[in-house]
C-alpha cells in the first residue's frame, strides 16, 4: 500500500456525467444573447404603426414637403405639391419626378386655410410660397387597421412635422 516516490495517485471527482466539461462556451452565449438582443430591437419595430415601411413613407414625404418649402424660398416663387389620389402619386411643381404611394396606403387631407380647399376629391394640392409660409393643413396616412401619421404643415412657418 505504498506509494512509489514520484508517483502520486490523483481522485477525481465527478457528477455522474460521462463528459465532465460538458455545458457551454462563453463564445457560444455571448452569440445567443446577441441574437435575442438584436431580435428584441428590430421586431417592435416592425409590429408598430403597420410597419417600418410605413413609417418610412411618411418620412419620405414629410422629406419631399420639406424639399418643396426649400426651393420655394431659394427660387423666390412658389411651389405646389400635387397630389393625384386616384393614380396613387404626387410630384413637385419643379421637379419632373413623380412619386408612388405604395398599394393600401390611403391619403386624405384636412386644410388649414380656405386656399387649401381642393374641390376635385381625386386630387391634393399643397402651396408653399417664397415668404416660407405654405397653404397649411395635415395629411393623414393611413395603412388600413394597423397604422396611422399625420404629417402636419404649418400654414404661417411652412414646417413639416410628423405626428403618430
């Protein structure tokens, strides 16, 4: 029952397992919980207000509004925001682009001065003059059910802001 000099027996101990380093590597969840967590970020925002596309075309828009404020006052003439509700697009006055509204996306209009009035319910028609004013009024988006904005112009100022 001796032991040799040099040699010395060793006890492991172990859980019961057949591979005592069995579990998982630090690497592996650090991965995982970068993948919940970017999961976590891009999800609410695909299920709020109908969509990040959505959003994304009334950024677009209020974008195109604050272009034509822009170049009226640069140019020194005014500027008008057509928009034709029946084809589904609208276009600027100096610009030859015409914009599509994407399909089930719906545009009404709420003026803010009677010179904003549109009598035709196919066609939209926002001013802005070279003084930075505009004919004012709120656009509202909608995307059936799930969404809405509302891009409001300022009649005095000309500022485009979104509301949700």
């Amino acid at each position: 029952m001796g032991l040799k000099a040099g040699k010395a027996k060793v006890l492991m101990l172990t859980t019961g397992t057949k591979h005592p380093h069995a579990g998982f590597s630090l690497i592996e969840l650090l991965v995982v919980l970068t993948i919940i967590g970017l999961f976590i970020s891009v999800v609410p925002a695909m299920l709020s207000t109908g969509g990040v596309e959505f959003k994304g075309l009334a950024r677009n828009l209020a974008s195109s509004l604050r272009s034509a404020k822009a170049n009226a006052i640069s140019h020194q003439q005014d500027v008008v925001v057509s928009f034709n509700l029946e084809n589904k697009t609208y276009n600027i006055s100096n610009d030859k682009r015409q914009y599509a509204i994407p399909e089930g996306i719906e545009i009404a209009f709420k003026p803010q001065s009677l010179s904003a009035k549109n009598d035709d319910d196919e066609a939209i028609n926002l001013y802005f003059y070279a003084d930075g004013g505009a004919s004012g009024g709120k656009l509202i988006i909608t995307k059936g059910e799930t969404g809405r904005y509302e891009v409001l112009i300022d009649w005095l100022t000309g500022q485009v802001s979104i509301a949700e």
